[in-house]
C-alpha cells in the first residue's frame, strides 16, 4: 500500500469478499470473515468508516489484499 492511503471500509470489504472471503458471522458492525487457508479476520468497521494507511496495511498483511484488488 502507498503510503498516506486511505479507503472507506465498504471498499475494503466488497474487495476482501471478491478475493474469497465470506462473512462467518456478524456482531454489530463487528464481521468475523473467513478463507480457506486463512486464520479467521475480525473486521470491525463500519461501511462508511473511513480506514487510514496503518490499519489498511495490518489488514492487507492479514488477509492477503494486494492493492490491485481496492
């Protein structure tokens, strides 16, 4: 990721799910993905949260998420 990036959380969902992760189960805005291969993700964002450079880069280190794929 490039650094001083930043992207709404709905983006950043819609792209985890088109990768392969699917929604296990939900708690509020609290959302455990899963993926096949993977050690299950809490994504705690709500859609129209804005998510900064640092955790867009925890969450593409977690999951796989390349910046092609936002």
């Amino acid at each position: 990721m490039s650094q001083g990036c930043s992207t709404k959380a709905r983006q950043v969902l819609v792209a985890l799910i088109r990768i392969g992760w699917s929604i296990k189960r939900q708690t509020g805005s609290h959302k455990i993905m899963e993926r096949s291969g993977w050690e299950d993700v809490v994504f705690p964002f709500k859609d129209r949260e804005e998510i900064g450079p640092r955790m867009l880069a925890k969450i593409t280190k977690r999951t796989g998420l390349k910046p092609g794929d936002l």
